[in-house]
C-alpha cells in the first residue's frame, strides 16, 4: 500500500514539468509561425520558392513572367480540342485499302484482346471512306474534301499521323491529353505552361477557356490547376453575357467604393498570408485585382467593332447557317459560337493570354457520320484557316503554337451496334489517330509518321500523348522532365510517366 501511495506522489509530482514543456512548446510553435521574419515562415518560403510555388513577389503577382530554361520557340498557345474525336479516317489519314476491304471482316485474332466502346465483335467489317482527297501544298499533303480551308495552309501545318493512346472511352482520353495522365486531380498544360513561364497579360487570365457546341465530357477536369496554387487554372469565357460570371459591379456601387473595399480585403489577406504563408491567399489576393483589373480589359477584348469587315468575314462571324445542318454539331449556335472565338483567341494572343483551349465538342459520331461529319468540319474549317492567316498578317504566327487534336481517332471498323442497320458510324479507336500542329517553332509542310495500310494501328513513328506533351514544352523553352512540382512527397510533371521530345518537328 505505502508502495502504491508513492508511485502516485511521484506521478503527481511530474504534472508541474509536464506543463510547463507544453507551454514552452507552445511558445516555440508561436515564435516559429506567427513571426514573419522567423525561422518557421523562412524555411517555408524558401521551401515554396524552390518547388516554384510560392516566388518573393507572389502576392503581388504570381503570374510575373518566369525565364525558361532556354531559348523558347513559342510564346502563346491556342489549342483547338476537337472533343469527341473526329473521323481522322475521312478527314486527314486516306486509306484506299480501307476501301479495298470494305465489308469484309477482321481476323478473329485482331479483336481477340481489343475492348470497344459499343461495337460488337461478332458481325463488325470494315467501313471505307468515301471522301475525295486531294494534294495541297509544296509539300502535297493529301487533305479531305471536307477540310479545304485548312487543307489551303498545308505548307504550315505538321501532320501527325501516328498518335496513340491507351484510352478508349472519352473522359480519361480528355484527361490524358489536356493533363497527361487519365487521373482526376493533375494541372492540365495550360496550368504547367502558366507554372513554368508565368504571363505577359496584366488585365487577362494567362489561361482561357473558350467552349463551342455541347461542351466537352471532361468539363472543367480538362482545365483545372490540379495541385498548383489556384490562380493557374484556366478561366472559363462565356458565350453570351458577361465574359466571365459576376465580372460586374453589382447596379449602384461605385467603382472607387469597390475599390476601397478590395483594398481592405488585400490588407487583410496580406496578413494573414504572412502569419501562415500559404499559397492560395496570395492566389486570392491576386485573382480579386485581376477580376479588377478585368472589368475594362474584357468588355473591350469582347467588343469586335475595331475589326475589319474583311477581317470578320475570313473567320465567318455572323454567317448564316449551313443548308444541311445536322445533328451533334448542330448545338447552341455553334457555327457563330466558334468562329468568334477563334477570332477572340487571336486578341488574346495580341494581349499577352499564354494559353488559350479553344473546345468543340460534336465529333462522336457512332451513327450519321456523312451528314454531321460533313457539317461539323464546315464548323471548324473556315474559322481555323482565317486564324491561321490572321496570326501571319500580324506577325504572331511564328510564335504561336496552333494545336488541333482530339483525346483519340474513330476505328476503321462500322459501327453495328443497331441489328440489321447497316453501319454508319465508327467508334472510339485510340490505337492510331491523327493531330497536326503549325506556327510556334513547329517545321510545316511535312507528315509525321504511318498508320498501317487500313488506319487500325501505328506501322512508323509511333508518337505517345507524352511525347506531343514532352515536344509542346519544349517549344516553349521547358525540359520536360524539369518542370515539376512536389505533391504528396513527390515531383510530379506534365509527362510524369513517359515522353520524348521528338526534333523532328521542330523548324
């Protein structure tokens, strides 16, 4: 017993240490992160500084332009995702042995492993195209009949004709070509180039989004920060009202009101981003001045009055509608929707906007694929044309990367999900699919790989979704596998798993 009483006095005893090492600890912890010049905030920021994260001036702007790592061929980017995948078969890869074959089956042993998406294996035959195909260029790149505007800057354009992917269904292959993996939570490219080189814009997002048709399965997944700070995701341009949502000021408050009033909210941020130093106050603090700084600078990137009339007529602002307009493409206006905003990518480009994703989405054509083939490349083909000729009168087109792609291809296969139909339609085919590039340091006038003699598979070049990733930044000035940042213990990149820069295509 006497044993027993003592264990307790000695415990008891121990109570006034014990304290009195928590209040010291928290003290410790105090001094380390509330003081702004302490040791907690500096390893932090330095920390911050290394990954990229968080630069000496980020509060001020975090989209200062960054050198790159060495000489950059391109300055701005306009990609034109096609998404849904377009027939590249009857667009911009002929095949006259697909014709050959048509009807006739595959062997048993080619679709023993293959998934699809909806064909059937037990029945499917090939399906030929009916497209007239014609030379153009020096170069004599063949080009549908379907494209004719394009096909009128061949010399510019790079063709690739051995893409692939090893996705088959249209979100993750969305997510494989905007983010590099088909995994949610990854920045897409625009957020990585907007990382690695910051902005020349100071009144515009260094990142837009603008959206035609029915709008992408992807969504916002396709244009998102992912784990870097907030102000590098793509901001997404409306079609009709305001460009961007609640840009405005509420009726009756009077700017230098807001003004005041943002300027109390800066204060306040400010301090707490110097007591906690975390990156997405100073992504707040910017994103409010930028809004500000907005307000006048997209009403007038909006307003098309300054422009030609010749100039409105290249990219068909305001044409009237095609006599066969027909199914997915058919949607909101698209043949408007998208010639504007290939024209508003252009003064984007002039105004400094690094990187604009330009989305139309109409090309899932599993049935009808004569008609709204023919009318969704009606859609695309003038506009992008005008764009490309655009950006050479005004001497941007040297520095500015043109993209045109799609997550995969359509399969040489009819599609026979309906029995008794005959097939008119292909389905998702991501084993060998087509994208071409111009402008931005890209080397025009050539074609860049084979697919096999019926468009099923890569016979030359074969060319990943990282390695046109890893070739994109190096337009841009970036190693591929230096630009990275450090999330959940490790260094992520844009080709996190794969890529190879491919010289070939450079000018």
């Amino acid at each position: 017993m006497n044993h027993i009483n003592h264990r307790k006095s000695e415990i008891s005893n121990l109570k006034s240490p014990i304290s009195e090492l928590k209040f010291i600890e928290r003290t410790r912890r105090d001094f380390l992160t509330s003081s702004a010049c302490g040791l907690g905030g500096a390893a932090l920021s330095a920390l911050l500084s290394n990954d990229g994260v968080l630069a000496a001036d980020s509060a001020a702007n975090p989209l200062a332009i960054k050198p790159p790592t060495f000489a950059p061929m391109a300055k701005n980017c306009i990609f034109l995702f096609q998404a849904a995948a377009p027939s590249h078969l009857d667009l911009y890869d002929p095949k006259p042995k697909l014709n050959e074959l048509d009807g006739k089956p595959l062997p048993a042993s080619m679709l023993e492993k293959v998934r699809f998406a909806f064909i059937k294996k037990e029945g499917a035959v090939l399906m030929g195209s009916p497209r007239k195909w014609t030379k153009h260029g020096e170069c004599g790149t063949e080009f549908s009949e379907f494209v004719p505007n394009i096909a009128s800057n061949a010399d510019d354009i790079l063709m690739i004709r051995s893409m692939f992917s090893e996705q088959f269904n249209h979100h993750p292959g969305q997510l494989l070509l905007s983010c590099g993996r088909a995994t949610f939570g990854l920045p897409s490219i625009g957020s990585w180039l907007s990382y690695g080189l910051g902005s020349e814009s100071q009144n515009l997002p260094g990142y837009v989004v603008l959206t035609s048709g029915r709008g992408s399965s992807g969504g916002a997944s396709l244009w998102n920060n992912g784990f870097l700070p907030s102000h590098y995701a793509g901001v997404l341009f409306r079609n009709q009202g305001e460009a961007v949502l609640n840009l405005s000021n509420p009726s009756g408050l009077p700017a230098e009101l807001q003004r005041r009033g943002l300027d109390t909210l800066k204060s306040l941020n400010e301090s707490r981003l110097s007591e906690i130093h975390d990156p997405e106050i100073a992504s707040r603090i910017a994103s409010y001045e930028l809004a500000f700084r907005m307000q006048s600078a997209a009403p007038e990137l909006i307003d098309l009055k300054g422009e030609t009339k010749a100039t409105l007529d290249a990219y068909g602002i305001d044409r009237a509608q095609h006599p066969q307009a027909t199914g997915r493409g058919n949607v909101l206006d698209a043949h408007l929707t998208f010639p504007r905003n290939c024209l508003l990518a252009r003064r984007m480009v002039e105004r400094g906007v690094r990187f604009v994703n330009i989305i139309y989405e109409a090309w899932d054509q599993h049935s009808n694929l004569e008609g709204d083939l023919r009318y969704n490349a009606w859609v695309v083909d003038q506009p992008i044309a005008a764009l490309i000729k655009d950006l050479k009168l005004r001497g941007l087109f040297d520095s500015t990367l043109i993209v045109w792609g799609a997550e995969f291809g359509r399969t040489p296969l009819g599609e026979n999900r309906t029995p008794g139909t005959p097939p008119s339609g292909r389905d998702h085919h991501p084993f060998s699919f087509t994208l071409w590039m111009a402008g931005g340091g890209i080397k025009g006038g050539q074609v860049y790989g084979e697919s096999d003699e019926i468009g099923w598979g890569v016979a030359k070049d074969p060319v990943h979704v990282n390695d046109f990733h890893a070739t994109l930044l190096h337009l841009f000035g970036l190693d591929h596998l230096k630009l990275t940042a450090r999330h959940q213990g490790r260094d992520f990149r844009l080709t996190d798993v794969g890529g190879k820069v491919i010289n070939r295509w450079l000018a």
